[in-house]
C-alpha cells in the first residue's frame, strides 16, 4: 500500500508548483493568452470580446479560471475571452494603462476597440458571467413583429442592404447577434418571430434546407427578399455578408415553381441563338 502510494505523492509534489508557474490556462485551454501586442490584434475584429486581468499568484484567479473556462466553452468562439497575466514584466505597464488595480479584473470589450471597455463586478461564476456577456453584445437587431413592418423597415435606410432571421422563437441566437455586432455599420439586421412559418410560407421561396432558422437578405432599396442558401454557421454566413456588403453576391429573388423555370427555358434560348453551328445550318 504504503509503496505503491509513495510514487504517486512524489510526482504531485513536484507537478503542482509547475502546474501554478506556467499560469492558469494551458496551451489547450479554450481561454487564450494575451499580451499588449496580440491584445491589440484580437481587439481590431470588431467583436464583443471577454479579457480577465490575472496574476498567477492571486487565489481568486485561480477560483476563476475553471468559471471563465467553462463560460469560454459555452460560448463556443462566438465571444472569445482571453487573459492577460499582468505579473509578467511585460505586461505590467499595459495593465496599468487599462486601469487594472487588483486582480482579477474581468473587462468586456463590446465591439473590438470601437467602444470602451465594461467592468464586470458580478459573481465570479460561469453562468453569472456568461448571461452577463450575451447580454453586452451591442448588435442593434431590429425586432420585427408583423410582415408589415419589413417593407417600412427595408425602405428607412435604402442606401444599405439588409438581412432578416425568421424564427417561430422571440428569443434572438447569439450567432445573429455577434453576426449583426461585427457588421452592422454597413448593413441592418433584423429579427422576425414567425410563429408557425406562416410570413415565409407566404413568400413562396423555395427551401430544401428545411432548417427552422431562414435568413432572409433585400439588395439595397429592394423589398424582395432573397433567401440565404448556405449553412447558418458564423464563417460562411459572414463570408456571404461581406460579399453581400461588396456588392459580389447574386440577389435576384427566385421563386419557387413558374420563375425558376422560365429561366431555365430563357437560358436554353440564348445559347440555342448564340450558336454559330446551329445558325449556319438554319
Ligand atoms: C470595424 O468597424 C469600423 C467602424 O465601425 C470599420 O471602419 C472597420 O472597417 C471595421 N473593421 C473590421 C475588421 O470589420
Ligand atoms: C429558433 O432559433 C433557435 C436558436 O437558434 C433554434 O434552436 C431553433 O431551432 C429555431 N427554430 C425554432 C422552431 O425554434
């Protein structure tokens, strides 16, 4: 007993102080570590961003770490959080410049280094901090209640191209909310509860994704809402956007049925006349 225990002792005596030493969140760790350089890329992506101010000596931090861990994890990347060990020499100056005074210090950073920083003073747990930051994200959504309201809407800014999610629930996704924070300032978001899917129904767009979320987007000035085919994931919607906000991507409303057949027929014409064979032999 006493031998097969000892080797075991012995190797915790000598892992822990390392384990304290290399900080308090490993390489693995979905909270990243930050210094004054990279602190100052990550805030340029204007997103809604968590920094906890740390010192690998302070006991509170240590307590925090697994709670900010898991509130990382929930957030799936969406929201990144990051720490920044303020007892690293390198560091020291920059925590002072943020106003760090004691340790941890949890700061939100609502959209990159557009707006100033939010103190968090709330319990240091993960639900406490995660309910916390999903309600900071400052991502202007227009709620829509009733189809009446989108043509009012759409026309309110038409230099600007808009995008709608329909959902039968009230409650807007984190994804279309750190969606609509990143790009907001060239192109508006909205949110329309359609309970039962009757408003989409009603527009009579083709879908075979079958997927209870449908982005709907208006070219600039256009009331005709085009549907969003690809996946509903935060780097191919985002791609779609910016090519939507760059003017490259194809909004022409297709309907279902009758339209999407005459264009075939039109296309089948064209090249029939364009076709220099066909024609010499007419
Ligand atoms: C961040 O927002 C500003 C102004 O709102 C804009 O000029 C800048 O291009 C944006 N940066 C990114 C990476 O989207
Ligand atoms: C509405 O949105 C939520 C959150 O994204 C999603 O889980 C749900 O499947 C969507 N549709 C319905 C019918 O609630």
């Amino acid at each position: 007993m006493l031998f097969s225990r000892l080797p075991v002792l012995l190797l915790t005596a000598v892992l822990l102080p390392s384990l304290v030493e290399a900080g308090l969140f490993f390489k693995s760790s979905p909270v990243k570590m930050l210094d004054a350089k990279s602190f100052k890329k990550a805030l340029r992506e204007n997103q809604t961003s968590v920094v906890a101010f740390v010192a690998p000596w302070c006991g509170h931090c240590r307590n925090l770490a697994p709670e900010y861990e898991k509130t990382a994890k929930s957030f799936n990347g969406l929201v990144p959080l990051y720490a920044i060990d303020c007892d690293a020499q390198a560091n020291k100056q920059f925590c002072g410049q943020q106003g760090v005074q004691g340790f941890p210090t949890v700061k939100l950073f609502p959209r990159g280094n557009q707006a100033p920083p939010v103190d968090y003073r709330g319990e240091r747990t993960s639900k406490a901090l995660f309910s916390w930051a999903m309600g900071q994200i400052p991502h202007g959504i227009k709620r829509l209640k009733a189809q009446s309201e989108i043509t009012k809407w759409v026309e309110q800014s038409s230099d600007k191209p808009h995008a709608i999610l329909l959902n039968t629930s009230t409650k807007i996704p984190l994804l279309w909310k750190v969606i609509a924070n990143k790009y907001n300032h060239r192109m508006k978001f909205g949110n329309l509860h359609d309970e039962g899917g009757s408003y989409f129904e009603g527009l009579g767009l083709e879908d075979s994704s079958k997927s209870d979320n449908k982005v709907l987007f208006f070219a600039p000035g256009s009331t005709e809402p085009v549907l969003y085919e690809g996946t509903l994931k935060q780097k191919e919607l985002s791609e779609f956007i910016v090519s939507v906000i760059k003017g490259k991507a194809d909004l022409t409303p297709r309907k279902k049925g009758v339209e999407s057949d005459s264009r075939e027929t039109e296309q089948v014409f064209e090249t029939l006349e364009d076709d220099p064979v066909l024609h010499e032999e007419l």
